[in-house]
C-alpha cells in the first residue's frame, strides 16, 4: 500500500495545478496530469481530478460537469 502525501505535498500540487490552470482557455486533468509527471509533484491521474474538484469548489474554476470524468 502507497504512504500517503503529507499536507506540505497536497499544498504544493495544489498550488502547481492552480498555476498550471490557464485563464483563457480550458484544460483538461489528463493535460495536466501530463504535465506535471515528470515533475517532483507528480501524481496519478486520480489524484488530479480530486485536487481540481476540490480547488473547483473552493475557488473560481469553471469545471465542466456535464459527463464524467470531468473537465
């Protein structure tokens, strides 16, 4: 079983993603996932999509929910 990421981790990938968000046109959590791999906050896919659902209901994010998994 995977350990899990402490807070300082969370915090982090949820900054990265916030200013890998562009303002002008949408992204998706695969793009992003893509992204961020290589990177020492790399996480699963899975992961994303719940930190952008998270930050999507805690801060101005547009998320398309009309079909799963969302955009």
């Amino acid at each position: 079983m995977s350990k899990r990421p402490d807070t300082k981790e969370t915090v982090l990938l949820a900054l990265e993603l916030m200013r890998r968000i562009p303002r002008n046109r949408k992204v998706s959590a695969k793009e992003l996932h893509e992204q961020l791999v290589d990177t020492e906050v790399g996480r699963d896919l899975r992961t994303i999509q719940r930190q952008l659902e998270m930050l999507s209901e805690h801060f101005d994010i547009e998320r398309d929910d009309r079909s799963k998994p969302y955009g």
